[in-house]
C-alpha cells in the first residue's frame, strides 16, 4: 500500500536533494534510496551500541587503556565522533 507524504524543504535541503537526485535520476529515487540508507545507517550504529553494552554486562566495563587507543585510531583514519 503506497502512502502519500508531503514534505517542505528549505534551501539547504532542495540542494541536497539537487545532489541526490544527480545520482539517483529521480526525486523519488533519490529520497526512497537516502530514506533506506539512513535506517540502515542507525541500525549499525545501535547494533553496535547492543553489541557493547553486551560486552560490558557480561564482561565488564572496557578498559580506560583501550578506548583512548581506539580513539587515537580513529584519530588517525580521520573518523569524526
């Protein structure tokens, strides 16, 4: 069953969809394509928020010594947190 949803986008969002849409050919392409790859994007990142509490519960907190090395990692590949 398709459902009709109206949207109103300001200028930083047209431009973005602009973007899109020279990737995907369509608007509607462009904003199915970018709705699914957000939802898939957050249920990663809360896997991965699952997968640690986890851990934790079962072994414990992480160590201070290991998350300041994952975060001269990250550091140094660029990832922005």
């Amino acid at each position: 069953m398709a459902i009709k949803t109206t949207i109103n986008f300001d200028d930083e969002m047209e431009a973005a969809l602009t973007e899109l849409v020279k990737i995907d050919g369509s608007k509607k392409l462009a904003v199915k394509r970018s709705l699914i790859a957000e939802v898939k994007r957050r249920r990663r990142s809360q896997s991965m928020l699952d997968l640690i509490a986890s851990w934790e519960a079962d072994e414990g907190p992480i160590h201070r010594e290991h998350l300041d090395w994952a975060d001269s990692v990250l550091d140094r590949q660029g990832v922005a947190r």
